[in-house]
C-alpha cells in the first residue's frame, strides 16, 4: 500500500482506482479490520488507507490462524457455539473411531463427513479436517 499516497500498490485490489490526492475518506490501519472497511468504501467513495509499516497486515492479522469460529464475539448466538461445539465433537467421535480401527490419519479424514443434521459447514476447508484428525491421532497416542 503506498506510503505517501502516490504510488500504486505493488497489486492492485479490484477496485482501484489510482492516486487519490482529496480522498472522501482516509481509513488508518492495514490490518484485516482498516483493509475490509476500505475495500468496502471504494465500492462509493474515494478512499486512502494509511498503513504505518511497509506493507499489509504485518501485526495481529499476519499471526491470525485465521479460522472463523462461530459463537465468538459480543453478538454470538447460542445455538452458533452449540452447533460448533457439536461439530468439534463429531470429529473427535469419527477421529477415535478410525484410530481404533487402525485406519491412517490422513485417510480417514479424506473419508469424513459431518453429519447432515450440523447443517452445512463451508468456513472448514479439507485441510482443517486433516489437520484435527492428525492432532487427535497424535493425543491418542497414535
Ligand atoms: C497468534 C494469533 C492468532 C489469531 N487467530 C485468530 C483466528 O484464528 N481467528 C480470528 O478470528 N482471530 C484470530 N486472531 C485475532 C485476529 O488476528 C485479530 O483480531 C485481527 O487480526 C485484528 O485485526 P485489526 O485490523 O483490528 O488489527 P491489526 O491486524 O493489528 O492491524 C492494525 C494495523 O494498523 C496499523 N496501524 C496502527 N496504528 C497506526 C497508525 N497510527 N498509522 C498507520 N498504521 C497504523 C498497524 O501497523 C497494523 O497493520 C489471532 C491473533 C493472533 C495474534
């Protein structure tokens, strides 16, 4: 992202649109919060995100290990977290399950699918799935 407002960034997001010398709004801070809240306005408005290091996301949002976790947060739902909760407990269930019978780790992830009744999951991608089924076979001794 620029330092001086001038230079384009090295890639360009979608909706750049160059230079901004008088910009509607100037969004301070490049982490995941200022970067959606700007991409968001150049949507309506000119819009200039200053970013005190050299480029983006280089403190908090760097180090996230970006998983969504519904319930999280002030206006999380109860039944959010239950349903998450459930879903960590189905992988355990199927992770101890295949473990006993010998299956490997990575197979067994491949071969797993959440119950229907958890609804449908598209925030875990496969390899969250394979990484849990590894982490339980690791605690399980395996
Ligand atoms: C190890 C770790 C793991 C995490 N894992 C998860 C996770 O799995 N899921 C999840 O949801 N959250 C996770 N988090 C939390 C998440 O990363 C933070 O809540 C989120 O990244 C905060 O984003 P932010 O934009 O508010 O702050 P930041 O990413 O800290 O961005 C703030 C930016 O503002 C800039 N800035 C500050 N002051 C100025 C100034 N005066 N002028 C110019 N620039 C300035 C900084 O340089 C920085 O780039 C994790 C955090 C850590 C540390």
């Amino acid at each position: 992202m620029p330092r001086n407002g001038t230079e384009p960034p090295r890639t360009p997001p979608p909706n750049y649109r160059g230079p901004v010398e008088t910009p509607d709004v100037i969004v301070i801070g490049g982490g995941i919060a200022g970067a959606s809240v700007a991409y968001e306005l150049a949507a309506h408005r000119s819009v200039l995100l200053l970013e005190g290091e050299s480029s983006l996301a280089m403190h908090s949002t760097g180090r996230s290990a970006a998983t969504y976790i519904p319930g999280h947060g002030a206006v999380a739902r109860d039944a959010d977290f239950d349903r998450y909760v459930a879903m960590l407990g189905a992988v355990e269930e199927a992770a101890r399950k295949a473990q006993k019978a010998g299956t490997p780790a990575a197979e067994a992830a491949n071969s797993f699918a959440l119950p229907p009744s958890l609804g449908e999951w598209t925030v875990f991608a496969k390899p969250f799935f394979e990484r849990a089924f590894a982490a339980w076979y690791k605690e399980l001794g395996a």
